[in-house]
C-alpha cells in the first residue's frame, strides 16, 4: 500500500542548493514509487531579507557575507553548475550577476499554494528564470510574466504584489520556521516530525524516507 506524506520544503529563490535538492528528492520518489506519494508545500525563507531593492554584486556578496575568497567563490559556482548538469537543470552564472530581494517572489509563491496547484511549477520557473535566464525575480513586471507564462491570473498577481496582500503572511511563517529552529536552506519537513537539511543526493533521500515510513 501506498504510504501519503507531506513534505513541507523550506527554501529561497536564490538558493541553488535548493534546486539541487528538490531534483534529488523528485529522484528519490521516482525511485519509491509505489511505496510512497509526496504532497509537496514550498515554505518562505529570505537567506537575505535586508537585501535592497537594486540588490547586490553576486561575488561581493558571497564575499561580505561568507569570507569567501573570489577563487573559492567561482569554485563553488563551478560545483553547482556541474551538479545541476547532472540533475538536468541549468546554472548559468555571469558576470555582474547580482543576489536579489526575493519577498515579493515568496508573496506569489505563497499565493500560488492558496489558488490554484501551481506552486511548484512557480517556484521552478522562478529558480529557472533567474539561475538560468538570468531574470530579475525582484522585478514586478518580470514575476507578472512569469505568473503569465504558467496560465495564472496575472493582473490579479500585480495587484496583490502592489497591495503586498501576501506581506504578512509570509512574514509570519518565516518567523515561525526561524523560531523552530530553522536556520539554513533547503530544509525539508517530512509529516511535520523529521527534518533534512540541504541539497542532498536522491541516495540520501531513498534511505531516509524509507527509514521514516518505516
């Protein structure tokens, strides 16, 4: 029999190991198909809710905020982009790329989980917009299109980016994560009891989803 879970996953537009992740969690229940069936629910949470509206020089960022070193910092872009080569998604790091404000994208995905059952397909095109497109995800006429492109109702989402309807909401359930103790993502909740923390292989995922319905 078919066990249903719930996976709340916690996670940030700008976070790349959250797309590394979510590809090898989508892996693993490929592989537990049969034994297992996800309801999946993207969680908000600004790894950098102070950013300014202009955002922030990528490398500088890494470096002001990590101590990073640029040599370490391209290694590592390297690493990602080779990792999601293997997941079929690609990382297009450029030159001048800036880290942005992601509150208003967080205000659509939570929208999105509300009004229809496109959350996941928007929180992938907004990680492929900007990782891949090099789109500006802080933009509101760049999310509108977004919204559009997935056959969402994109006059109602400028409104409510305009209104910030979603504002307090969001704000809210960052909190609540930051108060459970969440710190770092991608973190994943599995049936409100069991937490996995980054952007884990599907190997890692198959034992411990097995382990837990277990």
């Amino acid at each position: 029999m078919t066990k249903k879970i719930r996976i709340d996953i916690i996670s940030d537009v700008m976070c790349p190991w959250c797309v590394i992740g979510y590809k090898g969690l989508v892996q693993a229940l490929e592989q537990l198909e049969g034994e297992l069936e996800a309801d999946i629910h993207w969680q908000p949470f600004e790894l950098n809710p102070n950013m300014p509206e202009q955002g922030q020089e990528l490398v500088e960022h890494i470096t002001e905020k990590y101590g990073s070193t640029p040599e370490q910092s391209r290694e590592n872009r390297d690493h990602i982009t080779q990792l999601g080569s293997n997941l079929n998604f690609e990382f297009k790091f450029t030159e001048g790329q800036k880290i942005l404000n992601t509150f208003k994208a967080h205000q659509l995905l939570h929208w999105a989980a509300e009004s229809s059952d496109k959350q996941t397909e928007l929180k992938m095109a907004l990680f492929d917009a900007y990782f891949t497109q090099g789109r500006d995800v802080s933009n509101n006429d760049v999310l509108v299109q977004i919204v559009a492109e997935l056959g969402l109702d994109a006059d109602f989402a400028r409104k409510l980016l305009d209104d910030q309807v979603y504002a307090g909401d969001v704000r809210a359930l960052q909190e609540q994560w930051r108060q459970l103790g969440v710190s770092a993502v991608p973190s994943f909740i599995i049936d409100e009891k069991y937490i996995m923390s980054g952007g884990q292989p599907a190997e890692a995922f198959v034992q411990s989803l097995r382990q837990m319905i277990e």
